[in-house]
C-alpha cells in the first residue's frame, strides 16, 4: 500500500460539511480538521500511485475546496 496526506484550505463555511463527506470516499483512511495555513488533514492510501491519484482527483472534487497540497511516502 501507498500512503499520503492532503493538506486542505476549505472555504470557512464549507469546513464542516467538507470533512462529513470526504470521511465516506474511497481511499479516506482518516481526515481532521486543523488550525493553521491548513484547514484539514485528509489521511489516504492505494493499492500503488496509479490509485492514490484516483483518490487525489476523486477528494478535490469535493464543494469548497480552495487548495491541496499532497504529499506520498517515499518508497
């Protein structure tokens, strides 16, 4: 398995219903909400990169997202 984290600026409003959405995708082993330049921790896995993108591109569609910054384990 792959593992990585996605640093995550929500729109304020949209925080909430942001993390009760993305916890049910694919590929979500775990997300938090944070404080900082960040407003989420979202903890993901796949099978190999191939899947992690999926998993990537699947989270970035969720409503309000204003950045990611994505980060893989290195292997």
């Amino acid at each position: 398995m792959t593992r990585g984290i996605m640093l995550v600026k929500v729109s304020s409003k949209l925080t909430a219903n942001f993390i009760k959405e993305v916890k049910n995708k694919e590929g979500v082993i775990d997300v938090y909400p944070v404080f900082g330049r960040f407003d989420a921790v979202v903890f993901i896995e796949g099978k190999n990169f191939s899947e992690m993108k999926n998993v990537v591109l699947n989270i970035i569609q969720t409503k309000g997202i204003r950045s990611t910054e994505t980060f893989t384990e290195a292997i």
